[in-house]
C-alpha cells in the first residue's frame, strides 16, 4: 500500500485489517433487518440520548454509511495515516463509551465485559489502533528533523571539517591537490635547470678568463700560442 499518502510499512496491516473489517460491517448493516435497526438503535440511544430523535431504521442507515466511508478511508493510500487514524480514534471512543454506558455489557464494578459484552469490548483495539495512526510522527516533521539533526552534526565539527577541506585544497587526499603539487614540483625542477645552466657559464666564463690571464691574450687553449 503506497501512493500520495505514503503509508509506512508498519502501518499498512494497522489500516488493511480494520478498514477491511469496519467496511464489511458497515455493508452488512446497509440492508439490516428491523430487529439490528433496533438493538443498534436503542444501545446507541441510552448513551447519547439526542438519538431518540432519529428512528431506528435511518439511524442504521447512517451507521452503516459511516462505516462504510471509514473503512474506504483507511484502505485508501492517498488518505493521510494521521486523518484516517483520527477518525478511526472518534469511532472506536463511541464504541467504548456505549460500551461503558450500557447496562449488562460489564461486570459491576469493573472494566472488564460479561459475556455479553465480549463483542464490543473488543472495540477497544480499534481505538488503540486508532491513537497509534493518529500519534505517528509526521513525514514532512521526520525530515526536517533529521535535517536539522545533520546541520547540529556539522556544526558540531566544522573545525575538523574545515581541516579536512584545507589538506583537499592543499594537494595531500584530492585530485585536485595532486594536480597542484605535480605543477609545483615540475616549477622547482625547471627552476633547478635554469640555476644549473646559469652557473655552469659563470663556471666557464671564470676558466676562459684565468687562462687568458696566464698565457696572455694571444694563446688559445687548442691552437697553442698566436705568432704575429
């Protein structure tokens, strides 16, 4: 179950199994006898007595339709985990409260049901259903947070970040930094050349000179001394 909702993985069994099952049950309730249409109605009216104002067949009707649009919304991806949960939670809490309210569906003095109140106490995991839905944490919320957990991260360590990007542009970890220091050693090399070039003809020029000053100006070293 994915889509525009983007319903989690955990989530998926949570809204499959109770929207299947309240979309199951508000169908059997559409077409229901006047007996249910009865028994529903009077449960539902002694906890909330505006009822009576509803006769029991149409109030069926609305149950049943009310049923019938959970359950779709909660099979639904594109329907938002938090709305189909919420919805999910103020259905389950109606069922607790008729729960609480009716009398024979408890033992005196307790929470836990008779046998006749099995069935809908049992609704009682609708509503913890519900809540989980309903409290899961927002994507949108999730994101940010590890974003801004990330910005504190870096934060955090700009310093030895800053390190690392200084030993990257000085040539040591990057194939920029290698670039840089081939170019330099490649300068010192040719730098190296000239120097030795420049002083290996000062050291020639000093040679010519000494021997012309002992031998005098006209002798040359492979043509002996000069006659006039």
């Amino acid at each position: 179950m994915s889509g525009c909702g983007k319903v989690k993985a955990w989530q998926v069994p949570l809204r499959l199994v109770t929207g299947a099952f309240i979309l199951h049950s508000g169908m059997e309730k559409w077409d229901g006898p006047d007996e249910q249409a009865q028994g529903v109605h009077g449960m539902a009216r002694q906890t909330f007595p505006f009822l009576e104002n509803i006769d029991a067949p149409r109030f069926l009707k609305l149950l049943a339709a009310g049923e019938i649009a959970l359950g779709a919304a909660l099979l639904t991806p594109m329907v938002p985990t938090r709305l189909a949960g919420a919805a999910l939670t103020g259905f389950a809490g109606s069922l607790m409260a008729v729960y609480a309210q009716t009398p024979g569906l408890r033992k005196e003095g307790s929470v836990w049901p008779t046998p006749d109140g099995i069935g809908v106490s049992k609704d009682s995991w609708l509503l913890a259903i519900g809540l989980a839905l309903t409290l899961s944490p927002h994507q949108k919320h999730h994101r940010h947070h590890r974003h801004h957990k990330h910005l504190q991260h870096v934060k955090g360590h700009g310093g030895r970040h800053q390190h690392h990007c200084h030993h990257e542009q000085g040539g040591r970890p990057g194939h920029h930094g290698h670039l840089q220091q081939a170019k330099q050693v490649a300068q010192e090399a040719k730098e190296a050349r000239r120097l030795a070039k420049r002083v290996k003809g000062l050291s020639q020029d000093g040679h010519s000179h000494q021997h012309s000053h002992r031998h005098g100006p006209g002798h040359t070293r492979k043509g002996g001394p000069a006659h006039d």
